[in-house]
C-alpha cells in the first residue's frame, strides 16, 4: 500500500510475501522496474540535480539547510 501526502511517500511492506499481503520488498523493486521500463512510471520530474559526485558536499548542505530547491539529486560517477 502507497499513500502519498504532499510531497511524503509513505510504504508498507512485508520481508516475505503473505497469502492475504502478496507484497515484499522484492516484489515491490520488480514492479516498480518494470512499471519505469513501460512507461507508466515516470520518474524525470522527480529528478531536481544531476550533479557530479564531487558536488556532493554543496548539496548535501543544501539539503540540511532547506527543503526548497531540491526534489531528488542524482549523482553522475563518470
């Protein structure tokens, strides 16, 4: 079950699937995959920073400092 408030995901799952709960982190990680390989999923908007990892000092205080002006940061290891 997915319940999502403003901007908080909240989740709940179980560590081995259940006859009534079918959903386990695993399975949770498979769907989610394959819903982004389909397109049904789209997580571009919810990328805010892509950064080379050197900067991550800089945002991880931004972070600290706020909650305006990032979603999510990506970090580029090339």
């Amino acid at each position: 079950m997915l319940i999502v408030r403003d901007n908080q995901l909240v989740g709940i799952h179980v560590a081995e699937p259940h006859p009534y709960w079918p959903w386990s982190r695993v399975r949770n990680y498979h769907t989610i995959m394959a819903m982004i390989g389909r397109g049904e999923l789209r997580i571009k908007p919810l990328i805010s920073h892509i950064v080379p990892y050197i900067e991550a000092p800089a945002l991880y205080d931004l972070m600290m400092s706020s909650s305006q002006g990032w979603m999510s940061i990506l970090f580029k290891w090339d």
